[in-house]
C-alpha cells in the first residue's frame, strides 16, 4: 500500500514504518488536531519540532529527542544530526505513509518527539530580565511565534503570556519562531494581579499596546531611555482585557497612516520592541 524505495535497514534504533497502529508512533498522530494536540503534549511533557533546523536548535538548547519520524530521503541527514544518540528510535517511511500518520504532508525532512523542559515561573523570568514582553489572549500559534523570533531578534529578553495564550512550543509555534521559542525563557502567568507585584517590586514599566483613548504615541514616550520595560500585547480580535489594562502603566500605539488603524500583533510586537528595545 506504501511502496518504499529499497534500502535494507540494518541498524537496530532505525525502524521501517509498516503499522499506522504502532502505539510506538503515538507522539506523531493527529498533528493536526489543534484543541487535541495543546492538551496532550502538555499532558505528556513533550512538544513537536519540525524541520532539521528546528530539531538542530532543540538538541543544540539540552533538549532530548524522544523520537523522529522523517522521510527515506531524508535519513542520511537525520542519521548525521542525532550523531551519538544510539538508542533514539528513528521511525522512517514514505511520505505517504507520514502523512497517514500525521494528517498533514511532511514536507520538512523530520519531525522529532522532544521531552518538554520543565516550565518556568514568573518570578524566576523576572529576576533575570530587563526588556520583557506580555502576551494576554494571543491564540493564533503562528503569531506567537512570529513574536518570540522577534524577541530574539529585537533584543527583548523574556516573555510572559497569559493562561488562555498559545502554547509557544506547540509544532507551529515553533517553527515559525525558527526555534527561537525553545531558546527564549518564558513562563505562564498566574493572574495579572500577582504579576503586577512582581514586575512593580521588580522595578518594571508596564506599556501597553492599545487604541483606547488614553494611549499616546509610542515615539513620543521616554520607554527606550527606561531600564526595564514590559510591553504588553493582546490579541487582536478583542484587544487587552481590562484586567490587563488596569495594571499597566502607561498605554500606548503605533502611529498609523492612510487610515489604517493597526498592524496584525506579530508586527505590532516588532516595531513595539524596536522603538522601545531596539534603539539601545
């Protein structure tokens, strides 16, 4: 049913796909499952990276592969890459059995089952930081991601996101975030009114993004000259909750032109950071 190019697998760990049920391949199914898949892989203390590059950067960060599940083609490369790891199983197939197994087309090489590092707490991010960035209600993975690889990008040193954000290491996340998500130290908030404390005793600005009728220019605010500053961003279709505004310190906006009134949060988050952290 799933014709495979000839190549006689010898080495133990190196394991011909032949069975959709293997319980083996459990980590790689229904990928595509997004309400299924932000409740599992927290559950189960793994996350998925995608793409050589991505696993590259995982195993580079300490983390440890699990598994890998990667095309015929691409095996030589994955074999390279897990150099030393003797005994991870690397589960191989055509791709269109990867894809059965999957419910998407794996067209990244590899996909690999890593163990989840052990979550961080606010106040432990906070210690370490000067430049940190708040995500309240972001659920769109891709934007999560596009944030943190801004994080690194820009000179921000940590993130904070609120319990109903997006997993930052969820498949997506991470690729999009080129495994900048696996590298930048972040943590899940408990309620605005604990990180309040924590940032205020801390010495932290809080500047959120927003267009209410309090919010000034954020060129024309004294955040960039500032030695710590946390800039909060909420999602797009709603905004930041009350809550969220309430316990900031100043609100803020990206002056906009030919009447457009704001940018998609990933780019939002971009220039925010670059006018506060970029010019340092």
């Amino acid at each position: 049913m799933f014709p495979q190019k000839e190549r006689k697998i010898t080495v133990p760990h190196i394991i011909e796909c032949t069975d959709l049920s293997d319980p083996r391949l459990h980590d790689f199914t229904n990928l595509t499952d997004v309400a299924l898949r932000r409740v599992q892989e927290p559950a189960e203390g793994i996350y998925i990276a995608e793409s050589l590059k991505v696993i590259s950067r995982a195993i580079a960060v300490g983390h440890s592969p699990r598994a890998i599940l990667c095309g015929r083609e691409w095996l030589s490369q994955v074999e390279t890459l897990t150099s030393g790891l003797d005994t991870l199983p690397i589960f191989v197939g055509s791709s269109e059995l990867l894809e059965h197994i999957t419910g998407y087309h794996v067209h990244r090489g590899a996909l690999a089952a890593m163990s989840r590092p052990a979550g961080l707490n606010v106040i432990d991010v906070v210690r370490e930081a000067n430049s940190l960035v708040i995500l309240e209600g972001i659920m769109d993975h891709t934007n999560v991601g596009a944030i943190f690889r801004s994080v690194v990008a820009l000179g921000a040193d940590a993130v904070l996101i609120t319990n109903d954000c997006a997993d930052p290491l969820y498949r997506r996340s991470v690729r999009v975030s080129m495994g900048a998500a696996l590298s930048v130290p972040w943590a899940r908030m408990t309620s605005w009114t604990e990180t309040r404390s924590i940032l205020e005793s801390s010495g932290f600005t809080i500047a959120a993004l927003s267009l209410t009728p309090h919010a000034v220019p954020i060129s024309e605010t004294s955040l960039s000259s500032l030695h710590k500053v946390a800039l909060v961003l909420g999602s797009e279709g709603n905004g930041l909750s009350e809550v969220a505004l309430k316990h900031s310190d100043l609100e803020v906006y990206i002056p906009m032109r030919n009447g457009v009134d704001s940018l998609n949060v990933s780019a939002a988050a971009a220039v925010a950071m670059f006018s506060v952290f970029g010019t340092s």
